[in-house]
C-alpha cells in the first residue's frame, strides 16, 4: 500500500509538472497529426475510385497544383500565427509577473486553453506538410495523384485554428484581468486545501510541541537533496516508522525549503529512547524514499502556497511602482475567504498511528493561527499605510471572528487586533479614517 501511494504521489507531481509546460501537448499533437498525414493518403488511395459522388461533392475538388499551394498556404500561415501565439503568450507572461507576482505564472501556463491552441496550430503546420509529401503531379512516367480526403481535413483545420485564434484572443485578454486571475488562484488554493484538510480523516489533533517539547530521544533525519518538500507519503513513512518501532516527526511541512544535510524530520523509539545506528539508517533510508523534493512549490500538499500567491499579489498592488488598492483590496477579499472556508475544518499537525493505537508519525501541518499569521505579518507590513486596504485588512479579522463559533481562534484574533491597532495608530492614514478602524476593532463583529 505504501508502495502504492509512493508511486501515486510521484505520478501526481510529475503531472503537475508537466500542466505547467507549454511543450508537452503540443509535442503530442505534432506526433499525432504526423502520423495521421502519413496514414490517411494511403486511405486516399483505396477509396479513390469507390468514394459515392454525394461524398466526393463534399472533398476537395482541385487538381496536385491546387493542392499543393494550398497545403503549402496553410503550413505557412500556420507557422506565422504559432509565432503570434508565442509573443502574445510570453507578452502576457512577462505582465503577469511584472504587474502581480511571478508566483502566478504557473497558473497562466497550466492554462489549457493556451495549451490546446498551440497544440491545434503545430499539429495543422505538421499536417500541412506531411500530406504535402503525398502530393504527386502527374508525368510521363507516373498519374497525378490528390489525397482528397487528407487534404479537405487539412483546410478542415485551417479553419478551425482560425476560429480558435480569435477565441484564444478573447480568452488572453479575459486571463490578464485581475480578476479572472484572482479568481482563478482562489479556486486552485482552495481545492488545494480541500484536499489538504479533509473532513473524513478526522485527524487526530495535537498540540505542535505536545509530544516533542523535550526533544529526549530523537536523532535527526536530513535532507538529501535540497529544494521544496512538494510531497510527503505518510502512509508509507508510518509503514517504514512500525517496521523500525519508531517514532517520527515531522519537523518540515510540504512548501518549506530542504537544505541537502540539514534535518527536515526526527524519530527515536515509540517507547522512548535513542535509536541504534542500524535502524536508524535504514529508517532515514525509508523516510527519505518517502519524500518528493524539487525546485518549484507545487499545489499537491502545499497548503500556503494559494495563500501566498494571493498575499503575493496584494502586496505587489500596494508598492510605490504599481499603486493599485483596489487589486490589493480584492486580493484580501479573497484571502480572508481562504481563511473563514478553514474556520470549521480541523488544521494543524495531527498524529498517524499504527493498527495498535500506537503513535507513529507526527504531521507538521500548517494551523489556522499559522495561516492567519502568515497573512497579517505581511498585510500589516504594507497594507497599513492605504486606508482601503487597512479598512479590508481589519474586516478580515473581523470576518474571522464571526465564523469562529467555537473560539478557537480568541486569543489568536486578539494578538492580531492588538497589533493592527498599533500599526494604525502609527499609520500615515488620516487622524479621522484611523480612528473609524480602531473603533472597528474595538467593536468586534457585530452579532445579531
């Protein structure tokens, strides 16, 4: 089973990865249309002469020097248009780093839209000009010969890239809205912690330092590789942990950054006690199988990175260079959604144990406190000195504290408010304006 899900989670990143690429489905198309164009001359010969004349009104009708200018016109306008496509693609990249983040450019090029359009372009241009080799002029020696069918499917495609450009057009230019873009980051981050904080696991919840606060015992495991953790197969660690009769924690949560030789984990006996050197190799050598590490954080586990993305925006909006309060305004909205969706969730590390109960791996997981302090650190930081993004920075935590029921985020929402009052009583914003948000504060959501 560990095995199992090892190799799952190690498919999953590597499709991830390639959603990410611009090359991969255009590479298919072009293998495919080059084969076809191969195949379907030969089609072409067996049914020249029993093609019904009903059928043959509907196929190309010209002679090889008609069908050869018009394969060769459509491979070359393919080959300008793909080339358009590329600049308006690398334009569109270049605008989405410069003027929000280059943490989202991941999500313009997971696009699929953009994706397929490239893919229909070259695999019109492969086509084009493998149909054009089957071309053949007629001459003392050897009949003319048309591939009817083949050709009609090329100008077939032609028009269809046509009216997939003007679509693609209009899609481009609704991707590079702020809006589409935010949303767009909401969705997948969301998805994203769905997956992370599952309601039907009901975790088994602990303290962060409950069981390691002395640390006696625990011999660390390090990295042996550098880059992000992306993934973490707990089953298959909590396998390998019953096999060594250990105990492993987590120190490293999937989105932090792994230094090769330095410790991302820990692990002594279940029942306390330094392990020998024999078992504890061979565990460091399960654990680290376990892991999937690589250079650029993925949403397979990462349970911040939608959140950071969006924080990411938010503060680019508010620098000097790009002065955009209301993006930044939107990119709250949007975090403080993020946020309240995780109020009735359970979050924060929790144990995974064995079929006797017995505790066998600690899973560092961000907490809700965690991820609202990875928020404010940054949005009291830059959006304090905007009296818009201020004012929507304190309905944040005021929305917080609304979904919060239970209280579990009292003491949490009180440090936070305490230090938003302080960033407001030291803030540019006007007297009057300050004044109206620290009243906000002090009044608390305002239950019915």
């Amino acid at each position: 089973m560990g095995f199992t899900a090892r190799v799952r989670d190690r498919i999953t990143n590597r499709v991830d990865s390639l959603r990410s690429q611009l090359w991969p489905m255009p590479l298919v198309a072009i293998i495919l249309s080059v084969a076809l164009g191969q195949l379907l001359p030969y089609l072409d010969k067996e049914l020249d002469s029993r093609t019904a004349s009903e059928v043959t009104g509907w196929l190309f009708g010209g002679g090889p020097e008609a069908a050869n200018n018009l394969l060769q016109t459509i491979a070359g306008a393919m080959v300008t248009v793909t080339s358009l496509t590329f600049s308006l693609t690398m334009v569109t990249l270049q605008l989405a780093s410069s003027q929000f983040s280059p943490r989202v450019l991941r999500t313009f090029t997971r696009d699929r839209i953009v994706h397929n359009t490239l893919a229909l372009f070259l695999a019109t241009f492969a086509y084009s000009l493998t149909v054009l080799r089957s071309v053949r002029i007629a001459t003392d020696q050897a009949p003319g010969f048309v591939p009817r069918i083949s050709t009609t499917l090329a100008f077939v495609l032609a028009v269809a890239s046509v009216l997939t450009l003007v679509a693609f057009l209009s899609h481009l230019a609704r991707q590079i809205r702020v809006e589409s873009m935010l949303q767009t980051v909401f969705d997948e981050a969301e998805s994203t912690l769905k997956r992370v904080y599952e309601d039907t696991e009901n975790p088994d919840l602990v303290q962060p330092g409950a069981l390691t606060a002395n640390g006696q015992g625990f011999r660390p495991i390090e990295s042996r590789a550098s880059g992000f953790l992306l993934s973490v197969d707990y089953t298959a660690t909590n396998t390998a942990a019953l096999e060594a009769g250990a105990f492993v924690v987590f120190d490293s949560t999937p989105g932090d950054s792994l230094v090769r030789g330095v410790p991302f984990a820990r692990a002594r006996y279940s029942t306390g006690g330094e392990l020998g050197d024999e078992a504890f190799d061979a565990l460091c050598d399960a654990v680290s199988e376990c892991i999937i590490t690589g250079f650029e954080r993925t949403s397979v586990q990462d349970a911040t990175l939608g959140l950071q993305q969006l924080l990411d925006i938010a503060c680019k909006a508010l620098s000097p260079g790009i002065n955009d309060g209301t993006t930044a305004v939107h990119a709250i909205g949007h975090v403080s959604a993020l946020l309240c969706g995780l109020a009735e969730r359970p979050t924060g590390p929790y144990l995974v144990r064995d079929k006797t109960e017995t505790a066998r791996v600690l899973v560092l997981r961000p907490g809700l406190e965690d991820m609202l302090e990875l928020a404010m650190r940054q949005l009291l930081r830059y959006a304090m000195d905007d009296p818009r993004a201020a004012e929507r920075t304190v309905k944040l935590l005021l929305e917080l504290a609304w979904v919060d029921k239970a209280g579990k985020l009292a003491e949490p929402l009180a440090v936070q408010g305490e230090r938003a009052a302080q960033a407001l009583r030291h803030s540019p914003i006007s007297g009057a304006e300050a004044g109206k948000l620290l009243a906000m504060l002090d009044a608390g959501p305002q239950r019915a």
